[in-house]
C-alpha cells in the first residue's frame, strides 16, 4: 500500500500550527491494537470453558480492558470544525494526532510501573493504557492549518475547513 503524506499535529500548551509529515497507513497503526484484543478475546473465551455464542461480548470486555475510552465533541462552523477530545492523563508525548482531509486519528500510548519491596518479596507492576479513536469528519479540512492544543485532560482541535468549489458562468464574448 501507498505512503499518504498527511499533518501531524504538534500538542502544545499554547495553539501552535501543524508540521506536515508522512504517515503510515491507517491500518499500520490499528492492526497491533486489532491483535492485543484478538489475543484478549480469546483468553476470555478460554478462560469461560470455550463456551461458544459469547464471541462478541468477549470481543467488547478485551476492548474495555485494554482501550481507554475517548469522548470527543465535534461542533461544526462555517469556517471549521472544533473538536474536543477528553484525554485524561496523557501528556503531549504520548498523543500522536493524525489529520487526512476527512479523517481524524487519536492515538496514545501510556506505561506506568509501580515496584514496593516488603521484607524479601519484591511486588511489581506494569500496566498500559491505550487510546485509539478515528473520526470520518462531516467536511474536508485544510491538513496544513490545523491548531491544537492540550490543556486539563483536553485535547482542543481547529480545523479549517477546505474552501468549496465554486461554480463559474461562462460568458460568451460577442464580436463587434
């Protein structure tokens, strides 16, 4: 498949434009996570005595386990389209927004380790959040001037939108 030259999007404490950059098919990025919930589901199915019929809500308990939910809000303008993205948690490094002409792309990674020692026993933990969230926009957008940014959990997109074509009458010039 075809490289697609796209914008990432810089997170920034204050509104910032975007860099244009290359990006990796929409399906580079969404297969790894496609495999951990596969590989989730079928623990569960394993794990209930490989009793059959329970494909799809096993398949919706490994996504709630391993995706972190992001609620977005998208209001449209004449000029734009803003959105809102509640990311609680993140930081700008572990955000890596993707904008195509009609598609947004949220995505994150986090991992945290925890380790107490307690007389000879040594307790570790290791936990990971993930976030993945792809929006088909309501218009085209202009990729190169998107503005971003996160402040409080909030994740805060402008993205103006591609100007229209327009319908032009031509006229008939007549001789003298």
């Amino acid at each position: 498949m075809a490289e697609k030259t796209g914008t990432a999007v810089q997170i920034a404490r204050e509104p910032t434009t975007a860099k244009p950059f290359k990006v990796e098919s929409l399906a580079a990025q969404v297969n790894p996570i496609f495999d951990a919930i596969s590989r989730r589901a079928y623990q569960i199915f394993e794990g209930s005595g490989y009793a059959p019929g329970r494909e799809l809500d096993n398949w919706f308990q490994a996504e709630r386990e391993l995706l972190h939910p992001v609620h977005i809000q998208v209001n449209e303008s004449e000029d734009a389209l803003e959105i809102q993205a509640e990311v609680p948690g993140f930081s700008e490094k572990e955000l890596e927004v993707n904008v195509e002409p009609q598609r947004l792309v949220i995505s994150g990674k986090r991992e945290t380790k925890t380790e107490q020692k307690e007389g000879k026993t040594v307790y570790s933990e290791t936990c990971s959040d993930q976030i993945l969230r792809i929006v088909d926009l309501p218009a085209e957008v202009e990729t190169d001037k998107v503005v971003a940014n996160l402040e409080n959990g909030v994740l805060e997109l402008r993205l103006p939108k591609a100007a229209r074509a327009r319908n032009i009458k031509a006229e008939a010039k007549t001789a003298a």
